[in-house]
C-alpha cells in the first residue's frame, strides 16, 4: 500500500500519514512497510539541533527518507528542480517523504525536537548532492 498523496509521487516529495492509537495510557504510532513507501534500510535520529542551524542541506541520488518529528517542531524545505515548498512537520504521525533527486533542509527547531528519519538505503557517502548550486545546476535553475 502506497500511503503518500499521487500528487506529491509526481513532485517527488510529500505527507506521510500514518496510523496513531491512543488510550488512558498514551499514543502509539505505527510505521510498517504496510504505511511506507518503501522499506526502511536505515534508521537515524537528529536532536539537540542549535538554535539557528539548520540539518540535511542535500539531496540524495537514490535515497528516499521519511522524517518525523516524534517531539517538537521543525520545518522542511523541499526544492524538487521545479517548484519549492516548505512544510511544518509537528506531529509524530505525520512524517514527510523526501524522494531522490530533492533538495531538503530542516530548519527553525523547536527546542527539545526529536526527529526520526527512516531511510530506503544504506548510508552512502558518494549518493549524495551537497552545494546547493550544484544541484540547481543539475536540475534546471
């Protein structure tokens, strides 16, 4: 099951919804490849970001990513080549997609925010685009 928008597919970016069950005894939410574009390969976590830093500043060549902000709040700006967009991500059942070939940065942190990132591949140190420039070089601006 392929849970993000068709809109966001065509962009390359976009929300992931997944499922959250609350009781008296707090929420769980749930994150399978049932839910997920992909299956994760990777899974890391960002936290204690500086006031004023900014994480990610890449795309990736055949990575995809959801991300999560399982505490706090922090934005994501996308740049797919074509159009740019940034989205507030501020609930740990909604995560965002970041396909290949997607500029991202995550910017203005809440304090105390925790971010969870599931990955489709391995790290790889070669698969990824870092100057900004470069990548608008690449992708036609």
């Amino acid at each position: 099951m392929n849970i993000i928008n068709n809109k966001y597919e065509e962009k390359g970016y976009g929300l992931v919804k997944i499922p959250t069950f609350s009781d008296s005894r707090g929420c769980l939410s749930i994150a399978d490849e049932e839910r997920l574009p992909f299956i994760p390969k990777r899974v890391f976590w960002i936290y204690d970001v500086v006031d004023g830093k900014t994480r990610g500043g890449h795309a990736h060549n055949e990575c995809a990513e959801v991300v999560f902000a399982v505490k706090g709040r922090f934005e994501m700006f996308v740049d797919n080549g074509k159009e740019q967009q940034t989205f507030t991500i501020d609930s740990p059942d909604t995560g965002i997609y970041i396909g290949k070939n997607v500029w991202c940065e995550l910017r203005n942190f809440a304090p105390g925010t925790v971010c969870v990132a599931l990955a489709s591949h391995p790290y790889n140190a070669n698969g990824y685009i870092n100057c900004k420039d470069e990548f608008d070089k690449i992708f036609g601006r």
